[in-house]
C-alpha cells in the first residue's frame, strides 16, 4: 500500500467509526441580514480524539424560493483559504435564481475563518515578511527563522485548532452538518481552495455525496515543486493573454508599448527600493509585492485597470530606497488564516542551494513576473514546523458521485492543466472548459451557468466540452 492509500485509509476509518452524537440546527435570523438563517454546528477540534476539545463552526442558509419543488441541499465551500462563506451567502447573488428556487443553499464559514474560530497569529510579524527574493538578499535560513516564530505565535493565539485546519477536518465538518441538516445526501458547489475539502468530502464519504460541482480546481497531487511550477506558468500564460490584448485594443493605456518590457523595468525598480504602491504612497512596493498585485488584476480579468496602474507606477518619480524596518512582535493578535495553506501543501525544501534552484525555475517558467504569488506561500509553509495533516495525493475515490469540474483555460490562480489532471485522475469526472480568461467560471457566462445549473438540478452532463467567451 503507498504512504497516499494508507493516509486516505486511516483518515477513512477515523470518520467511519462511532459516529458522533446527532445534533440539532438551532437556526436564527442573521444578525447582519434576517432574511437569512444563521446556526452553528459542533464539531471536534481532532477528529481523531471525538471526545476532545470543540470549536463551532458558523452556518448560513438561503432557503429555496419553491419549497414545493425543492431537491434538497446545496452546500457551497468557498475558496481562499480563508474566505467566509457565511458573508458569501449574505451579499447574494452568487447564484442563479434556478439553484436559489430549487436548494436551500448553505455556506460555511470553515474553521480557522472569521466566525468559525479564527487563526490568530501575532499581529507584528503577520504584517511584515522577511526577504524571500534570492536575488536582493533573501536568505532561506532567514525565512525559516522567521516561520518558526510566526507558527509559534499562531499556536499561542489560536491554541490546539493551529493542529488541525486541513481540508479534509473541513470535509469531515461538512459531514456532520449533513447530518446534523438531516439530509441523507448532500450536493456541493466549492471553488478554488474550497475544491479542496470537496475533493476530501468525495474521498471520504462518498455515499452521502448527490454531485459535486468544482469550480476552478486545485490539483492536490502535485509536489511542492509542481504546484509552483505550474502556478508560474499560469501566471506567464494570463499575462501574455493581457499583453496581447493591450496590443490589438486601443482602449489600452499602454497600447502600442511593450508590456513585457514595462513590467520588467517596474520589477527592477521593486528590486531596488525605488518603488511605491500607487494608493500608498509612502509604502514601498517589493517585488512579490508587485507580481502579486499584477496577477490578481488577472482574476476576473480586469486588464484596463491594470494597464492603467502600470502605466501610474511607470510615470512616478523614482523613490529613495526605505530603511527595512525590524520584524518584531507586537505582542497582540491578527486573523491570519492563509496559513491554512501549510496545513495542506508539503514543500519540501532542503536548504538555500535548493531553494535557490527553485527560484531559477520560477524565473523560467514566468519570465515576465519573475514569481507567482505562490513562490511566498511554498517558501514560508517550507518551514512550517507541523507537518501538513492532509499531504498532497491522488484522489481515492471508490463508488464516488458525478462530478462537474468547470475551469477557465487561461486562469492565474488554479491552471487548466490542474483542471486536465484532476479530471483524468477523478472517477466519474468530466471537464467543462471556459475557454476564456479569469479565475471562477460558475457565473462567466449564460453558457457556463446553464450547464452548472443543469448538473446540479438534473445531473444531466454538458453536451459540450467547451463555452466560449460571450
């Protein structure tokens, strides 16, 4: 049996045994919206140890509007880590009238996130970061350095929980508020990060599964160094689409310029100290700063505005380089739950020589960037000192459910060859592709919501590989 089969096996008979004491929702208007529902559902902090130490995990629901036509429930996992899906579900919206008359949709605000015991991690170094560019100073040693504080710190604000934020606890809460909704199965919407606990949900419990719709996914088989060489490749692949663009539209600021080369100057400029955030003046901007910003421009794609904010750093005068403040604790808490990440991904790193290798390939793979924003979270959960409770592994999905997988093809976030993987390796998995740009597919189009809708009401699959940009 491989190190995968035996993790899923032991992680299956954990959640298979005694199962635990049925609850009841006790469900009350929201306090921020009455016309919504809010409850709270009690899970174990390990659920290895049932008997042990519990949080309360926060609960929205949006009862359907045909009550008399009604399915059953549609549980929707939101993406981050560390987005609330109780505020998702509050703002409306996210879903089409079809889903909202025949679901009661329920979100979650999953545990370490905001209302459901938040990860909370000194508010010093959580807001400062040490060099983690090999090419301006960074040293590995430094960073680890620095982890083992921060993980240190997050341990005495957020006790025991700082154990225990994978994705597959979070399935296993999900689990029990199927049971604890009464529902004998459950239908799920996730997306980005959110793929992570459905895919977990499916591996785990697959009887209680009706479908599961996942919307830009993550590839949870890849290697550390996989995962970052992909995810710089999809931001080189996005922003090549946005330089393109810029070149054939006049509407571009920067139409008729280089966009390459802008970017590529505005980088050396970060490296130097010489730069500052546009709507911080007096706040330098670093170089993964910089990529960092440029990548999420590439979301939904917002390529006009981002043309727009290149061409503002490129007019501003060039700053005096900033003395580098201290990294110190300030002794006082910050929500930081985009540590969650380090609870999932094993980044192998063995030392700076290595992780100088890694830096090259991130180079190679965006050469225009330079990094993704991912470069940061691999170095930083390299040196988490907890290992990561649900390592990376090719699903094990026996007697699974249908599953939807829908994915832009130019995504900067979760690549399409995640996608491609994901479905080739997924029992009963079939891939919808938008073969359009952004990060989030569900809503891009009347051709993408049809066919989601579609699934999650009929089961009916798309007749189409494929939905073209409206």
């Amino acid at each position: 049996m491989s190190l995968a089969s035996a993790l899923i096996a032991v992680a299956s008979a954990a959640c298979t045994s005694a199962a635990s004491p049925a609850q009841a929702l006790h469900w009350q208007p929201c306090p921020e919206k009455v016309e919504f529902d809010c409850a709270t559902v009690t899970v174990p902090i390990d659920w290895s140890d049932r008997n042990g130490s519990t949080i309360d995990i926060a609960v929205v629901r949006d009862r359907a509007d045909d009550a008399a036509g009604k399915i059953g429930t549609l549980v929707s996992l939101p993406g981050g880590p560390g987005s609330s899906g109780v505020d998702e579900i509050l703002r409306g919206g996210k879903f089409s009238p079809q889903l909202q008359a025949r679901f009661d949709i329920v979100s979650i605000d999953p545990r370490g996130v905001k209302r459901s015991h938040s990860v909370q991690c000194d508010s010093g170094l959580a807001a400062s970061r040490p060099n983690m560019v090999p090419d301006t100073g960074g040293r590995f040693d430094d960073i680890h350095s620095y982890t083992r504080d921060l993980a240190e710190s997050c341990r005495q604000y957020t006790g025991p929980l700082i154990d225990h934020l994978d994705a597959a606890s979070v399935a296993r809460d999900v689990e029990a508020l199927r049971s604890a909704l009464g529902e004998d199965q459950l239908t799920l919407y996730s997306r980005s990060y959110g793929t992570m606990p459905a895919q977990a949900y499916a591996e785990l419990f697959p009887k209680q599964l009706r479908a599961s719709l996942m919307d830009s996914v993550d590839d949870h088989s890849l290697d550390g160094r996989g995962f970052l060489a992909s995810e710089a490749r999809a931001g080189q692949d996005t922003f090549n689409e946005f330089a393109s663009w810029c070149m054939r539209d006049e509407q571009c600021v920067l139409h008729g310029v280089d966009t390459h080369r802008v970017y590529g100057k505005l980088f050396a400029s970060a490296e130097r100290g010489e730069l500052r955030d546009a709507e911080k003046p007096d706040t330098p901007l670093g170089p993964l700063e910089l990529s960092r910003k440029v990548t999420q421009r590439l979301y939904a794609p917002e390529w006009p505005r981002l043309a727009t904010e290149l061409r503002t750093l490129t007019d501003q005068p060039a700053g005096l380089p900033m003395p580098i403040a201290p990294i110190e604790r300030s002794g006082k808490p910050t929500t930081m739950p985009e540590i969650i990440l380090c609870s999932d991904w094993r980044f192998d790193i063995t030392d700076h020589n290595d992780w100088l290798s890694l830096w090259r390939e991130q180079n190679a793979n965006t050469p225009t960037l330079r990094a993704h924003f991912a470069w940061a979270a691999g170095t930083l959960c390299s040196g988490w000192p907890t290992p990561p409770q649900n390592p990376q592994h090719r699903p094990q999905i026996e007697d699974g459910p249908p599953i939807l997988i829908v994915n832009s093809l130019h995504d900067p976030a979760t690549p399409h060859e995640w996608a491609t993987q994901v479905a080739a390796r997924t029992p009963r998995a079939t891939l919808l592709t938008y073969t359009g740009w952004g990060h989030g597919v569900y809503n891009r189009t009347p051709c993408t919501t049809t066919a989601a809708d579609q699934f999650l009401t009929t089961l009916t699959l798309p007749s189409t590989p494929s939905c073209t940009p409206a």
